[in-house]
C-alpha cells in the first residue's frame, strides 16, 4: 500500500482527463458532418463525405507521427533541461509539416481523382467526392502544424491547451456547418469548407496559445531560428519518424483488411462491422488518454534520467488505463443493446451487429496493455520496438489466426475475423509487455540517444 500511495497517481489523472476529453471529441467533425447532411441533403452527398472522408483520414493517420514523434523528442529534452534542443526538435518537426502539407497540396490533383476511381464507380457520387476531398486537402498543412504544437504541449507535460485547441475547432466546425449546410445549403461543399475554415483557425489558436505560453528565453531562441544550426539532427527525426509511420501504416492495413473482408462477406455484415469498428474506436480514444499521460510522464522522467520514477510512472498510468478498459469492457456488456439502437434502426443490420458484438464487448480489456506501452515506448524514445511489436502482432498473430479460422474452426466468417483482431490486439499489449520486462532486466531504459 505505501508503494502505490507514492505513485504520481495525481500527475497521471491531471494529463489524462484532458486528453480523453479531446481524443472523445476527435469522431466529432465527421459526426456534424454526416448529421448536417442527413438532415439537410441527400444520400449523394452523405456517400461523397463518407468517400473523401476516408481518404482525409487515412493521411492524417499516417502522418500522426508528427505528434508522437514531437511529444517524445521535446519531452526528453525537457526533462533533461535543454530547452535549446527541445525547440529545435519541433522547429523541425514543423518544417517537416510544410513540406508533408505543401507535397500533398501539390499532389492531390493527380492523386484524389486516381484513388476516388477506385474507391468508387463513376457518377454524381464520385465526383462530389473528389470536389470534397480537394476542398478539405487546403486543412492539412494548417492540421499538420497543429500536431506538432499538440505534440510540444503534450512533451512539456501540458494536456488543457491541447484540448482547448481540439474543442475550437470542433465548435466552429459545428457552427459553419449549420450555416454553411443547413442555412446556405451547400451540401458537401460546404461541410468541406466549414472544416477546412475550422482547422485553420484552430491553428492561428494553437500557435496564439503556444507563444503565450513559452518562457521568454524560449522565445527568443525561437527568434534566432537561422543561426541555430538546424541543418543538423535530420537523421534521429527521421529514424523515429520512420518507425512510428511503418507502425502506423501496419495498424492501418489491418483496420482496413477488417473493412474491406467485411463487404466481401455482404452489405448487411458491412454495415454492423462498421458500427462495430465504431464501438471499438469510441473505447479506444478514451484508453488513449492515460497513454498520453504516460508519454509525458515516461519522457520527462527519461530525459532527467531517474529510472525509479520512470516506472513509477509507468505503474500510476497502467491501473487507470486497464480500469478505464474494465469499464469500457462492463458497460458495452450492460447496455450493448442501447447503443446498437441508437447507431442504426435497420432490423438486418441490427440482428448482424448483435450476433458479432461479444467480440468488441472484450476488445477494450484485451488492448488495455497495447494502449498504455504504446505511450510508454514512445515516451521513452523506442519507437523501433513498436514497429517491430506491431509487425509481430499482424504477421505472427493477426495473419495465423485467420487462416487457422477459415480452415479450423468450424465458425462463420466474419466470427473469424473479430477473433483474429482480438488476439492480434492481445498480442500488441503481450509484445510490448515482453520487451519492456526483458529492458528493465537489462537496466537499459536509458540507453537511448540523448534527446
């Protein structure tokens, strides 16, 4: 008991509170985009949302690393008292978005039209699609920048402004929607615009919140930006750069290996993997709160270099992000029912979603474990382990699984499926755990370049 009295249980609850409360509001934009259009438009635009939608986040999760990677580097820095280095890691970083964010300006023209021919058949939908997809493309350089000042707040140890920012751009995205949507009728159109006016908005504040907040020494090291010699230093970003987007990209196949098996097994079954996957994701944003909190918790405490309250840290983040999966796990057991009815009224689409849904009822528990190292590996700088671990997971466990359902178990499809992405998200927590004790045994958290 005196053990766990002298965790930084507090530290942990203070980041994370404000970190779930965003990561909860991110299904927002999409959310107001689609309800706007259900109540003021027509299927046509509802499917060309939906369409450019995908597209929009499949780049801004690939691109995530510009967050993690900023949390981790300012962090260490930070903690080690070099706010020298921790300003030139994100003045990196933020070059590295214009350039991310001016290529994808440049390259939409060819490449959206050439993704929307796959994605989807010609006509009205199709070409709406593209019309919003272009339109919101002008968003990603602003939201690009956004991440990495998200990420210097996030390092620093700073949760709230991050959250102020999240919710700004979700409630002027509400309010242009309804003018744009509801009063001027602008179908698609102008959901596109509403976000893309939100997101730069969102960035005029993050980089207002962000000045006021930097010591003044950190500003004036900021001013002198040319002389500071920021043609060094490219490779560490870019080796951690590269591990978190290989990371990422393998986590995406699989989620979209997941969407694109469901159609093949029909629409009905579509659909519920679909609401399903959004049950899923609801959890999963609200687990991701304490494993930021352990991002900051575990960089800081690198960077100064004192193992004992890196694992302390450790420990006061892992009880609240397990309990916060045990509940998630207990109230879709209690009230699955409930939120079946709220997502979908179709009688086929229900009965579907109710025969698969006790896989997603232990989903949240069994990633407990995935969630939380993921902060603590990022935290700590080794971001190699997590693709590796990620890799092992899809390749080892997520792979294996289905083959053997398909020719093993006598079970449906689609009961293959949720079974082979349970375990491969058991087996991203068992992985990350193995790694982590066989470190520690090594005395070796701190072997990592300094930041």
């Amino acid at each position: 008991m005196t053990a766990f009295a002298h965790l930084p249980h507090r530290r942990a609850f203070s980041l994370a509170w404000p970190a779930i409360v965003g990561n909860l509001t991110v299904p927002l934009v999409g959310l107001v985009d689609t309800a706007m259009l259900g109540h003021f438009s027509d299927a046509t635009h509802i499917g060309a949302v939906a369409l450019g939608s995908t597209v929009l986040s499949a780049v801004m999760w690939l691109v995530s690393f510009l967050r993690t990677g900023t949390t981790s580097l300012v962090g260490r820095a930070r903690g080690a008292g070099n706010d020298d280095a921790a300003v030139a890691h994100a003045q990196r970083a933020a070059m590295l978005a214009v350039v991310i964010g001016g290529g994808a300006l440049l390259a939409m023209w060819v490449a959206i039209p050439a993704l929307m021919a796959i994605l989807a058949p010609a006509g009205e939908v199709r070409e709406y699609a593209i019309q919003y997809a272009l339109i919101r493309m002008a968003s990603v350089p602003a939201a690009l920048v956004t991440l990495v000042i998200a990420g210097w707040f996030v390092g620093s140890g700073d949760t709230r402004r991050p959250l102020a920012i999240v919710a700004t751009v979700n409630v002027v995205n509400v309010a242009l929607d309804l003018a744009f949507v509801g009063g001027f009728g602008w179908n698609s159109t102008g959901a596109a615009a509403a976000t893309v006016i939100a997101e730069w908005l969102g960035l005029a504040l993050a980089a207002v919140l962000w000045w006021r907040a930097a010591p003044p020494h950190v500003r004036h090291t900021v001013r002198r930006w040319r002389g500071r010699g920021l043609r060094s230093g490219w490779g560490r970003l870019a080796s951690m750069n590269t591990d978190l987007f290989l990371r990422t990209a393998t986590l995406y196949l699989v989620l979209t290996f997941v969407t694109a098996y469901g159609a093949r097994l029909g629409p009905e079954i579509l659909a519920a993997n679909a609401i399903l996957m959004q049950l899923m994701l609801l959890a999963s944003y609200g687990q991701d709160g304490y494993a930021h909190a352990a991002e900051a918790m575990v960089a800081r405490e690198i960077g100064r270099r004192d193992v004992p309250a890196f694992h302390r840290a450790v420990a006061a983040s892992a009880l609240p992000a397990v309990g916060i999966g045990v509940a998630f796990t207990l109230l879709y057991l209690a009230a699955s029912g409930p939120f079946l009815a709220v997502l979908t009224s179709l009688p086929e689409v229900t009965a579907a979603a109710d025969e698969y849904i006790g896989w997603v009822v232990w989903l949240p528990l069994a990633s407990s474990l995935a969630y939380l190292f993921d902060g603590v590996f990022l935290g700590s700088g080794r971001t190699r382990a997590m693709f590796l671990t990620m890799l092992a997971a899809a390749g080892l466990v997520f792979v294996p699984a289905m083959l053997a359902g398909v020719a093993w178990i006598d079970d449906s499809r689609n009961h293959d499926l949720w079974r082979a992405f349970l375990l491969f998200n058991v087996a991203r927590g068992v992985f990350l755990a193995v790694v982590y004790a066989r470190v520690t045994r090594r005395d070796a958290w701190l072997r990592v370049a300094a930041a």
